[in-house]
C-alpha cells in the first residue's frame, strides 16, 4: 500500500496503531515526491498534528487522573475508574492521536534525510523531538510500547519501557545536534527545549544523575530565569518559557480554559473540571502563584492559568524553567537538591523548609510540583514515577499504567493487554 502525505494541513485517516499506514487521499502525494520547498508547510503540519491530534483532554489527563482536579458532579477516584477501561472513548482517542502525530513525525523525519541543507536538518532535529516526546507521552500512559522508527504496515508487538527509554533518549541526543540555540521564539522547538525534556526523561526514567545535569545545564545558562505567573500565563514577554504549543484559534481544537471556567466567567466556560479540596488548600495566601492558579467565580473555585475561556485559545506550555529546578532538587536528593526546592520557594513567596529524611522531602517536591505544575499536566506521573500512586490515589495496583485499548488489541493479535485490564 502506498504512503501518502498532506503537505499543508496534513490530515491523515487511520483507525489503529495496526493499519494507521492504510491511507487513501485524492489531494495527497507520497513522502517521496515532497520537495524540499515543500518543507516549511511539512513542518507546519507537523506543528498541528503533534499539538491537536491527541485531543485536548492528552493535556489535562495526568493533573485528571493524578487526584489534582476532578469533574464536578464526581470524585476523583470516580474519574480514574471510569477512565482507565479499554472501551473509554478517551483511552481509544489518545492512543490514535499520539500514534497519528507519531505517523508524522516520522514521515518528516523520512523526507528531511533525502536533503542536507540547513533548513531540512532543522526540521529534522524538531521531528525528532516531537517523537521522543510522542514517545514520552506513550510511555507516562501505557508503559513499553511498540517503538517505531520507520512507518510500517506490520502488526507490530510492544517494546519493553527501558527501550523506549532508551529510544526516547537517542532520538533527544541527536535533535540537540541538529536543532539551534536561538529560534525566532519559543513556539518552535529548539535545542533547550530537547535538554529540558531529556532531563524530564531522565527523571522519569531513574537516571537522576543526568536528569540533574541536564536541568542545570538550562539553569545556570542564564538565558532563563523564574518568572511571575502574571508574565508565563498571561502571553507576556517572560523569561521562563522553553517551549510552548502556539495554539492559534484559527487551526487548534485545544481549549483547556474552556473546560475549566464555568459559564459565570466573563470568557465563559463549559466547567467540566474543578480542583480538588486538597489542590486548593496547598496555596497558602503569601503564594505569588496562588491567583494565576487559582480563581473563585460564582461561588467556586477552578483553574486559572488558561485565561481565554470561550472566547479564544491559550498557549500550551511543554517545558520552562522552573520545572528544571523541580527536576534538580528531585535528582539531587535532600543533600544538594534542597537549594534548588528553596529557591523556588523563596520565589514564589514563600519560606525556605527542611526535611528530617528523604521520605519527607519527597513529599515537599510532590506538594511543591504541585503548587507549581497543577492544570500542566504532571501530577499522575508524578506519583506512578515515585512509586507512591497507590497509596495517594488508593488506585488498584494495574491503574499505575492505562489499558491497551481494546480495539487495538482485536486488530493487532501481537499486542499485549497491561496486567489487570
């Protein structure tokens, strides 16, 4: 069956990881008849595919899942049983999404190695990225995956999580070789934004040592500084953003504000989502962040980082500075790291703290990320990563990983099923 690509709007039909190579367009043409000055409007289409096609809740599921924010006529345990099943429309939707973008991304990365110019190998240091972090995002989700370099029409099998590390990791290496130091803005992808996910890896994966290294590699550069929420979330000029998605209105379906303010705001909202009782309580009222994070509109409180409501779309922030000090305080360990926590603290306006062992700070990263990172997407993997899930979510033992969705697992006889499911 022949491959075939859109340029511009790059809109690709596909049902399952299994046939999602299956592909029939009247207006497309295949990867290799793409010129090279057909790239810009490749990488254009990339851009849209890696942001749109996992669907807005990919952004908000972890935060959802991970206890900090819960629909508001259920409890968050409510919310995790009734995702985390292999016939949810969600579980399906994201497992398309990704494994689309990551079609994508790969035929980007197949049509830039027929060139050698400047241009073409730095849309192909972004294509790299947008894979590691596809595959970054399958595996904070589903664990190993079927890791897939080239696009293919097997019936593939899954990958253990350490190669999909370890996939994730070769493919950052080689994009910071190729991506530059100084793109026009942060809405495109450059070789800090490939280190501050390389160190996000390396935590996730265990490998604190270099998880370290690569945050404060991005720290003491001096290019970005911790910023007020005001600037980071208000589409300010700020120092503290790495990368963001854009989100332009005219070519996005992500509207997270949409689903957090209620239609009592003056941008109006659908409201589907609140945070919980214990989210809020973790503000105290010297925190600088408390109101860009939190608002009470008609009587209750919900998430404020997306301003837009229904009247536009927000920027989509991937990676900024202060989650690499997150990272290095984490990787440290209490004996370096606490610097790096209080830092950050003293920041955002509130008072330095201590821990009797590792057990407590971990605790004190948890709450501080947190604080930080609530309606960013982190706070399941979070917990999954540091082995304390079960206990803070009381989540069965299997709900640390999502199902493999059941229509990929009837399609594709070579995929495994997650224990439990």
């Amino acid at each position: 069956m022949k491959t075939y690509i859109y340029i511009l709007l790059s809109i690709l039909l596909f049902s399952s990881c299994a046939d999602y190579l299956d592909l029939y367009s009247r207006s497309a043409i295949p990867p290799e008849a793409v010129t090279e000055g057909d790239l810009p409007a490749l990488r254009i289409g990339m851009y849209n595919f890696v942001q749109n096609k996992p669907g807005v809740r990919a952004f908000m599921m972890h935060d959802l899942l991970g206890g900090g924010i819960q629909t508001t006529t259920g409890s968050a345990r409510d919310l995790i049983n009734n995702t985390l099943s292999p016939l949810n429309a969600y579980i399906q939707g994201s497992w398309d999404g990704y494994f689309n973008a990551l079609f994508q991304a790969n035929t980007v990365i197949e049509v830039t190695d027929r060139f050698s110019t400047v241009q073409s190998q730095l849309i192909k240091g972004e294509a790299l990225y947008f894979r590691a972090y596809i595959y970054f995002c399958l595996a904070t989700r589903w664990g190993g995956v079927p890791i897939l370099e080239k696009n293919t029409l097997e019936k593939v099998s899954r990958n253990t999580l350490g190669e999909v590390w370890n996939f994730i990791d070769q493919d950052l290496e080689l994009a910071t070789k190729l991506l530059t130091d100084a793109p026009t803005s942060y809405y495109y992808v450059s070789k800090d934004a490939a280190i501050a996910l390389r160190a996000r890896v390396a935590l996730s994966s265990g490998d604190y040592a270099n998880a370290a290294k690569y945050a404060e590699s991005l720290i003491v550069k001096g290019k970005y500084k911790l910023d007020s929420f005001d600037k980071i979330f208000r589409k300010k000029a700020n120092t503290e953003i790495i990368f963001a998605f854009e989100n332009r209105t005219e070519e996005s379906s992500i509207n997270i504000s949409d689903l957090y303010y209620t239609y009592d705001h003056p941008n109006k909202g659908q409201g589907s989502y609140k945070p919980t009782d214990a989210t809020i309580a973790l503000f105290a009222d010297e925190d600088n962040r408390r109101d860009i994070t939190l608002i009470n509109i008609g009587g209750r409180t919900t998430i404020n980082k997306y301003e837009s409501g229904q009247t536009g779309r927000d920027p989509v922030i991937i990676s900024r500075i202060a989650e690499m000090y997150l990272i290095s305080a984490e990787a440290q360990g209490l004996g370096n790291g606490i610097a790096r926590l209080n830092e950050l603290r003293v920041f955002r306006g509130l008072a330095p703290v201590t821990a009797a062992n590792s057990s407590e700070y971990l605790n004190l990263i948890l709450d501080e990320r947190v604080r930080e990172l609530v309606g960013e997407n982190f706070m399941y993997h979070d917990y999954v990563r540091t082995g304390v899930a079960v206990e803070k979510l009381g989540i069965l033992p299997h709900q640390v990983l999502h199902p493999i969705p059941g229509r990929e697992l009837q399609n594709n006889p070579n995929l495994t099923p997650n224990p439990g499911y």
